[in-house]
C-alpha cells in the first residue's frame, strides 16, 4: 500500500510538474500570438501606407498630365476650306514670278543637293576600269602584274595639275 501511496505521490508530483510546464508554455505561446499578431499589423499598416503613397503619386501623375493636356490642347475651329489650301511646305516649290496672279512651279524633280562625283558612265568609259574589269574576270586582278599594268594605263582625261604631288618625285 505504501508503494501504491508513493507512486500515487510520484504521479501526483509528475502531474503538477507537467502542468506547470504547460503553464508556462502557454505563457510563452500567449507572448509569441500577441508578437506575432503586432508583427501582422505591422506589416498591414505598412502596405496600406505604401498603398496609400502610390495611389497618391498615381494622384499625382494624373494631375501633372493632366495639366499638360490642358497646355497642349488643339484649340481650333472647325474650318474645312483649310483643308484645301496648300501647305507651307507647297508654297516653298512655287517661284513668285512679277506676275503674281502665275506662279510657276519648281523643277520637283530636281535633286535636293548637288553630286559632286563621278557617274557610272563616266566610270565605264574611264580605260583604267576596262583594264581593271578584263584583269578581274581573268582572276589577275591582286597580282603585281596587275599593278603594274594599272600604273601605266593613261587616264581618259589628263589630271589636273593642282592634284600633282612632288611627293614622290625622285
């Protein structure tokens, strides 16, 4: 009976010992639930700023464009006989003769700037590109034989004497 007594006793002390324990732990698992809760109302309050801050830059963004609309708006009446008159651009390509009730137009055709090169026919005729073409299509074309050749063939037309160098005189 003794035995059962101190094993109740035993049981008795284990079961207040566990108790406290779980006492504890639910002290402490109270503590982390409210920390934790804090920690999620932390993290909503800061969304809901970030929310708020960015709706108000949006806010903001509108009103800026807004206000550029308003600076760049067409603010024109409705007149269609301008869409028949010429542009500024056309008027540019008339010439204004004494006559002003006959302007003559500009040559449309003519090139915007002046070539200053050669043209293909005047490269064709050239009989330094003759013997170069009939070297190329016998494959002679990168040898010294070639080069030589080259150098002796006379140009069409004398060069001018501005374009003579007394660089390589000997």
């Amino acid at each position: 009976m003794q035995d059962e007594a101190e094993k109740l006793e035993e049981e008795k002390l284990r079961l207040a010992e566990m108790e406290k324990v779980l006492k504890e732990q639910a002290l402490r698992d109270s503590e982390r639930v409210a920390f934790r809760e804090n920690e999620l109302m932390k993290r909503q309050d800061e969304k809901r700023l970030l929310q708020q801050k960015l709706s108000e830059e949006q806010e903001e963004k509108e009103r800026r464009l807004e206000k550029l609309r308003e600076q760049v708006c067409v603010n024109v009446t409705a007149d269609p006989q301008r869409v028949l008159q010429s542009t500024e651009a056309s008027r540019g390509h008339v010439i204004k003769k004494d006559d002003p009730a006959e302007p003559e137009e500009l040559e449309l055709q003519k090139p915007l700037f002046a070539i200053h090169t050669f043209n293909a026919q005047q490269l064709t005729a050239d009989p330094r590109h003759k013997v170069e073409q009939a070297l190329r299509q016998a494959g002679l074309h990168n040898t010294n034989y070639a080069r030589q050749i080259l150098a002796n063939v006379k140009p069409l037309h004398p060069t001018r004497p501005d374009q003579h160098s007394s660089l390589f005189k000997e």
